[in-house]
C-alpha cells in the first residue's frame, strides 16, 4: 500500500479525485497528516466515516518510534535514536539556540562516502530513507519536546545529495505551507561534494542553504579524510560551487572540521584563506569529536583560535561551531553505532 505521508499535496489531490471525492477533502487530510501530524485515519474527525475506510484500504502511515534518548547535563541538546518498521535505525538531534529550535536529520540509514572521521559511516550505507521516514523524525521530537522546529540541517547519517529525489520531496513537504510551513531558507543541507548533483540542486530554485564538507585546504590532504574526493577533484568540486552561487545567489557555508595535527596548521589556515579569497562564503570551524574507529583527536582549543585569527585577518567570514552534546555521543554515528553493538 501506498504510503499516504509520502504524497505531496498534489498526488495526494490526485487520488481524492479517482474516489469520486471533493478536492477540498486532500486540504483537511493534509492537515491531519503534516500539520496535526496524526498517524491514523481514524483520528481524522472531520473527514466522513466512507472516505476514512477507503484511506485505511489504500493506504498506510510510515512506522517509526523513539527507541533512545538521551539528554545532555551540558546544555538543552537531546539525541534519539529512531528505528522504522523494517527494525533500522537512525539518530536525530535536538538542539536549542537562540535563533530557533535547530533539528538536525538523517537522509540514510549509514552512509558510503567513507569519511575518516565520521562514525556514520562505518557500516556503510544500507538504504535511503523515504521522505515519510525523513518527516518521522521531526514529528516524532516534536510531539516528544512539546515545542516546534524552525530550523532543519540534513546533516545526520548519511549523504543527502546520495538520496537526492528524497530528500528533495522531504524538504518541499516539510517547507509546504499546509503542514509544518518550515521556511526554505532555514533548511541545510550539508554535502561532502557530489558535484553533479550541487549542480541540479542549483537549478531547482529553492533558497535553501547549501553546506559542503571542505576539511582540507588541498587536494592531497582532502583525499586522504574524504574518499569521494578522489572522484570529484576540488577544482570540480568549487566551479560547482560558484555555479550554485551565480544561479541562487546564496551565500555558501564551508565546514572544515578541526582535526589535531593535520589540517590544524598556520598553513593550513593560509592555503585555504587564498582557496576561499572572494567567494560569497563563511568558514564554520568544527572541533571534531574523537572517533574511536578512525583514531583520531581534536584541535587544541588554543590552535583553533589561532586558526580562526588567521582567516579573519585574510578576510574570510569565519565562526566556530559551538560544541553541543559532548556528554551523549556527540559524534555523527556514534550513538547509533553504540545502540547496535547493545
């Protein structure tokens, strides 16, 4: 059976039409589903006994519950492992700022892009997840914290731009003003480089926020932490960037994680100040969490300062991500990995 939080508006507009039903009925369903986000027909209680039945023969709800949750004794961040009815599962995270409540989502379950320091994806990529799967997660921390998010970063398990036409449906029904009515422009998606596709998403013409997972001021030491850039070199990799620039005019976010004794260096922060000299961007600096798997440790706080100093005095707009959550598996992948292994 079809699954009736996969829709968009106007597929689900579709099959009200084949029922013989009035098109105004797909509005209050909508509601139901990604505004109230019930996940059964019959709580529907302004929709008619008939078309509840005929919903509960056609289609179904995507499955998911909160399996863990832990929360931080640092700040306000929580982490809960999700699993789906075929027994996956993922993480998702909560975090609070200032500027809004800050949901970061998993697009798949594990990931195959092999990064050295991320835990994701240590047991490579199993599957996609559905849009459905994508919306679950927020609804589910929604309903959990008793508050709304106002910003998403798909920046969790997985590649978003691997699970392209996914993650492209989720955010047009997370973003739809029938249901959660997300502004586009507080959505990011966080991509380590998947060039054809930063291309395509440039032409969609939707403002969202494009993050590219940089990590190295060269070639040479990109492909030793990030094994698609061997594929996708970084002269490929920023003529798809400035392409996205000159087709959205959106500012671009670099993240560049912190990794002691590597990419830490005053040289470092030179090369990738000249790599960065004129582009519409801002460097977010990321303290990396230690990876047990991959063996390796974070940047003294005193070298990330120096590093950030650097930049700025090059003119690059540079921050350092606060760390959030260091007490509860902070690392992407960590706590799911861990809740397998139990």
């Amino acid at each position: 059976m079809k699954k009736i939080d996969d829709l968009s508006f106007e597929d689900l507009e579709r099959s009200i039409v084949k029922m013989e039903e009035p098109k105004f009925k797909a509005k209050q369903i909508f509601d139901w589903v990604h505004s109230k986000t019930v996940d059964d027909f019959d709580s529907m209680t302004n929709i008619s006994k008939k078309t509840r039945e005929f919903l509960n023969k056609n289609f179904e709800f995507t499955n998911a519950s909160i399996k863990l949750k832990l929360e931080s004794k640092l700040d306000e961040t929580k982490k809960y492992v999700i699993m789906f009815e075929d027994g996956n599962v993922v993480e998702s995270v909560f975090l609070k700022y200032k500027f809004g409540n800050t949901m970061c989502v998993s697009s798949e379950i594990g990931c195959k892009m092999g990064c050295v320091f991320c835990a994701s994806t240590k047991g490579g990529c199993i599957r996609g997840l559905t849009p459905a799967e994508m919306l679950k997660q927020i609804y589910l921390i929604q309903k959990d914290i008793g508050e709304k998010i106002s910003n998403i970063v798909i920046m969790g398990s997985g590649e978003p731009l691997d699970n392209y036409d996914n993650v492209l449906k989720f955010i047009r029904l997370i973003n739809d003003k029938r249901g959660q009515n997300v502004s586009m422009r507080k959505i990011t998606i966080s991509t380590c480089g998947i060039v054809p596709k930063i291309y395509n998403l440039a032409d969609e013409g939707i403002p969202i926020t494009l993050a590219v997972s940089l990590h190295a001021p060269s070639q040479e030491k990109r492909e030793q932490i990030i094994p698609v850039a061997k594929k996708y070199k970084l002269v490929e990799l920023f003529k798809a960037c400035d392409y996205y620039v000159a087709k959205t005019g959106r500012r671009l976010t670099f993240e560049y994680i912190m990794i002691k004794g590597f990419n830490d260096g005053h040289e470092d922060a030179i090369m990738l100040s000249e790599l960065l000299k004129n582009k519409l961007a801002n460097v977010n600096l990321i303290p990396c969490n230690s990876v047990k798997e991959s063996g390796i440790r974070p940047s003294e706080a005193a070298d990330i300062e120096r590093f950030k100093k650097t930049m700025s005095d090059k003119g690059i707009n540079t921050t350092v991500r606060r760390k959030l959550g260091s007490d509860i598996n902070a690392a992407c992948g960590q706590l799911r990995n861990n809740f397998l292994k139990k």
